[in-house]
C-alpha cells in the first residue's frame, strides 16, 4: 500500500492542475486533486479517505510547488 500512495499522489497533483489552466483558485484544484485522490485510490483498493487527503493537499499546494501555474 506504501507504493501506491505517491501514485495517487501523482495522479491528483497533475489532474488538479487542470488542461490549459481552466482550473484557477486553491479551491478548486484542492476539490479536484480530493476527487480524483479518492477515485485513484479506490481504484487500486486503496483507503479513499487517505487518497482524497493527499489529492486534496496536492491539489492546494501544486501552484506554491510550482507544479501549476498560477492564473492571473
């Protein structure tokens, strides 16, 4: 279960980012990468709360990472 985790990580971070930068605000991005953390680790038999936390955060966090970029 350990190796799937940053998986699910992955997966959210880089959904919650959004094609073309449609997805603007923390809040959004931190409802998407939740979403799609909980869908990713329920897809691999996975704790879906724990996946959701994960995407939730990565989702929050991937513009200061500068993974995203920020919208203006």
């Amino acid at each position: 279960m350990k190796l799937i985790l940053p998986f699910v990580a992955l997966t959210a971070l880089l959904s919650a980012c959004g094609p073309g930068g449609v997805i603007d605000s923390d809040l959004e991005r931190g409802l998407v990468g939740a979403a799609l953390g909980y869908g990713a680790a329920k897809a691999v038999n996975g704790n879906g709360d724990r996946g959701a936390l994960v995407g939730g955060l990565a989702g929050v966090f991937c513009d200061d990472a500068r993974v995203c970029s920020r919208s203006r």
